[in-house]
C-alpha cells in the first residue's frame, strides 16, 4: 500500500543546523538574488534593505544630531554654551564637542552593530565561512611566491 503524506514539505518550516527554523523573512531573503536587485537608497527593492536603511537613516539623523548640535546650539545661545563647568572648569560646549561627540559616536556603532546583528538573524543572514573553498592544484601552489604573488 502507497504511503501518502498528509503535510506539504514546501510549508513546513526548515530546520537549520543549529536547531532553530527559518522565519518568513529570512526564506524570502534567501530566495533573493540580490545581483539582480536595484540599489537604490531612496526607494530599495527588497525588506531587508528597507529595515536596514531604516536604521542606516535613524543612525545618521542621530549622528548629526551628536555632532552638530553643541555647535549649533553655541552659535544661537553663547552665553549658556559657554559658560564654565563648575567641577572641570571647560566651557560646556568645549565638553560636549570634544568628550560628548566621540563618545556618542562610540555608543551610536555599538547601537547600530546591535540592530544590525538583529537585522541579519531576522533575515538568516550568516557571517561565516560558506564552506565552498576553491583548493589549488599542487603545480599552482608550487608556484607561489612568498609574498603571495605568482613567480613568473
């Protein structure tokens, strides 16, 4: 007797190697072929570009903000900008460009390289090796140079 399956296999979620599954997001992304896609910033052509422009444009707007926003704010209000802090002794917009811009900037990449990490394990995105690696014949590898050139 014929055995018939009552499950289709095409909907059934994969099951990755590490035990987790793939979420719609991340089979949409890997059935894309991203050569094929236009890259345009404005209006991109594919969900991960869009989420992650998102946080492209959110991370700039909040850059601009660490970094221009002390001197803007000097050049409209000198006289609260400049005064001097009581346990330093720098003028507050002196502190806040040359301690709070770096240190925003700092905190701004650990912020982005979080979102973006959230960003690749919604979409399945690896970043390991894809363990297709091209071996050299033995002749190629004789004819390296120590400095990885070829002899010629």
């Amino acid at each position: 007797m014929e055995e018939k399956h009552t499950h289709d296999t095409a909907d059934a979620p994969r099951v990755e190697p590490d035990g987790g599954t793939l979420t719609q997001a991340a089979k949409k992304h890997r059935n894309t072929d991203y050569l094929d896609e236009e890259v345009n910033l404005l209006k991109p052509s594919t969900p991960f570009m869009r989420d992650h422009l998102k946080v492209v444009w959110a991370s700039f707007a909040i850059w601009a903000l660490i970094v221009f926003g002390p001197v803007t704010a000097t050049a409209l209000a000198p006289e609260a900008m400049t005064v001097t802090m009581p346990v330093i002794g720098f003028p507050l917009h002196y502190f806040l460009i040359a301690f709070g811009a770096p240190t925003g900037a700092l905190i701004l990449a650990a912020i982005y390289a979080r979102q973006r990490d959230k960003l690749d394990q919604k979409y399945g995105i690896e970043h390991g090796t894809t363990g297709t690696k091209q071996t050299k014949s033995s002749k190629q590898r004789d004819v390296e140079a120590t400095d990885g050139g070829v002899e010629q």
